[in-house]
C-alpha cells in the first residue's frame, strides 16, 4: 500500500481499479492530476487508454471548472471574495458549499468555522490577521458579503465537495465499480472480483494505524500537524484553543461530510465529537488518535 502525504493522510490498495458497468476485461486506464492542491488518481479497469481517455477529459474539465470556484490561490471565486469582500451572483456549486459548510458549524458548535482563514493566513506569513466569526458572513443566491478584514477557507469541506462532484460524473458515464482519490477517497461498489474496496489511514509519519474496506462511502482523514505553522498545526480553532486530536479520519456515505468532520473532530473532545458525528446519517470515525 502506497501511502499519500498530503494533508489527508491515506493509503489505499495498490489494485485499486475502477470498472465500468458489466467490463470483465483486466486491461485499464490510469489517470493523474492535481485538484485543490492535492494529487488525484483514478484507475479504469476494462477500458483502454484511447477508451478511457474521453472519460479524463470531462474529469479534468470538471476539476478545472470547481478549482475556479473553490481556490485559495488560483483566479477563483473565492480568491474574488476574499480580496474584494463580496461576490455577486455566486456559483451555485459555492452556495451549496457556504450551506454544507453553515450547517456544520451550527451542529458543531461554532467549532467549525471557515472564516478561520485570517489567522491561518496571518501564521503562515501571508497577510495580516482579521476578524473571524461565521455569524458575521452573509450569502444567497444573490450575493456573498464578508466584513471588512474577513476571508474564508474552504479547505476543511471543498475536497470533498469536489470528490462527490467526480463521483456523479463518473456514476453518469456509466462506472459503477469505482475507487478514486479528489483529494478525499470514495468507492462505488466493488472491485473486479467483487471483494470490498481496501484502504487504510496512515500518520504523518507514515504509520498505518488502521484498516477498512470501502463500498459505495468517502474517507477523510485530518491530521492536525499535516502542514506546520510554526509551532502550531495548521487546523485552528476559532477561539483559538488548542486541537483535542492530532488526527480523525472518518467515513460518510458523501465525501463532503466525511471531510468536514473529520476536520470539526480534530478540535473537540471525544465525547462532543461522538455527539456531533451522530447528527449525520450513516457517517462514523474509523480512526482517532
């Protein structure tokens, strides 16, 4: 099992293969790239390069369309937010996101706050520090509204808001047996030989601390110390207390949810966590350290 040492840290079975609907053919297709700052990877089994390629095409598209959404650095929607304070006529892709994002900020307890971005920023050197407080953010269909001094992240939730975006993508080619990796991973179905998909979570370091099998479900994993900010992991609780885990990783039947809370987990106690994770159907922590 290769491991992948990004801020999600996974390892995931080195047969991983994806089959479109009824293939029995070995032959397959790979396909890399890059989304969000993360690696991406997905294998098609029973399609041949030529085959497959067509396929690619509308994954890069697609990828390439959301980075202009969800980018913190590209010339993307979010970039525009943050630099002039508003946005007009938001993507219907970003509404959804500020939604999800809302959502778990309420269940969580004002723990999960991508209006963190100031303080992140102001660590990593990048800027000067602002205001933080998701109250304060303002959206609809018509416009988003920050302060004046606020910026927003979405890194804790648009991995995989993107991985369920590739997800339907592919399940609308006709793939049913899938595993990729957007930065987040998911599984549809089975592998060729209709055991589970495999995969596992793994340190920083690189220590496998847990094993599991996969079928039609997403994987996130957190790790607070993924990427350093001085002294300090780069998962920042808005009132600024210090992380209660070094890692989560937990599974969900949409990547999105899986990948926001296992970033909220990383910053509550293990009883307000397991309480939180209750609150969405059909998610579970598979790892805890």
């Amino acid at each position: 099992m290769s491991v992948l040492n990004r801020r999600r840290f996974l390892t995931i079975a080195a047969a991983s293969v994806a089959l479109p609907a009824g293939a029995a053919s070995l032959t397959s297709a790979t396909w890399r790239g890059q989304a969000l700052g993360a690696t991406t990877q997905m294998k098609v089994a029973g399609l041949s390069d030529a085959e497959a390629a067509p396929i690619f095409a509308r994954v890069e598209q697609e990828l390439t369309r959301l980075e202009s959404i969800f980018s913190l650095y590209l010339d993307s929607s979010l970039v525009t937010l943050n630099r002039d304070g508003q946005l007009d006529a938001p993507a219907p892709e970003l509404l959804e996101v500020l939604s999800l994002a809302d959502g778990l900020h309420r269940a969580s307890g004002g723990v999960f706050d991508p209006s963190i971005q100031p303080k992140w920023r102001a660590m990593a050197g990048q800027g000067a520090d602002g205001p933080v407080g998701w109250s304060r953010v303002r959206f609809d269909a018509r416009k988003v509204v920050l302060e004046p001094g606020m910026a927003l992240t979405l890194n804790g939730i648009a991995q995989g808001f993107v991985t369920d975006r590739i997800t339907a993508l592919l399940r609308n080619e006709g793939l049913r047996d899938v595993l990729m990796d957007m930065g987040e991973v998911a599984a549809m179905g089975a592998r060729a030989d209709g055991t589970p998909w495999k995969a596992g979570v793994a340190t920083p370091q690189g220590d496998v601390i847990a094993r599991l099998t996969l079928k039609d479900r997403a994987l996130a994993t957190s790790a607070v110390r993924g990427t350093v900010l001085g002294d300090k992991g780069h998962i920042l609780h808005p009132a600024g207390k210090d992380p209660q885990r070094a890692l989560v990783s937990v599974s969900a039947p949409r990547a999105v949810i899986a990948d926001g809370l296992s970033t909220a987990l990383c910053l509550m106690s293990e009883d307000a966590g397991a309480a939180l994770v209750s609150q969405y159907a059909g998610a579970r922590i598979e790892a805890a350290v």
